[in-house]
C-alpha cells in the first residue's frame, strides 16, 4: 500500500464525515500549518458543497 500522496489535499480528501484527525509538532517550529489549513480548507469545501436544510 502507497501511503505516499502528491499534495497535502489529496492525503485529506479521504478523511470521513465525523473523523477526528489528529496533527502535531513539538512547539511552534513543528506545527504542521500546512496539513491544519489544508483539513480548514476540505472541510469549508465540504460544508459549502452539502446540501442543508432549515427548519
């Protein structure tokens, strides 16, 4: 199995509804922004693509 991705959108584009990934580092030189940004920016994708209801 290739757990290899090409870019940080793809190695986010299969978490699920209801998935709690957990990302760290060791201080604030090993915060992983990248990956962070990259689950905001899936998961705004996400919510604006589903369709919602109001009561």
């Amino acid at each position: 199995m290739n757990k290899i991705c090409a870019t940080v959108a793809e190695a986010v584009h299969d978490i699920g509804d209801g998935a709690s990934p957990a990302v760290g580092g060791f201080g604030l030189g090993g915060v992983p922004n990248v990956v962070i940004s990259a689950l905001y920016d899936w998961a705004r994708a996400d919510c604006l693509s589903s369709p919602t209801t109001t009561a």
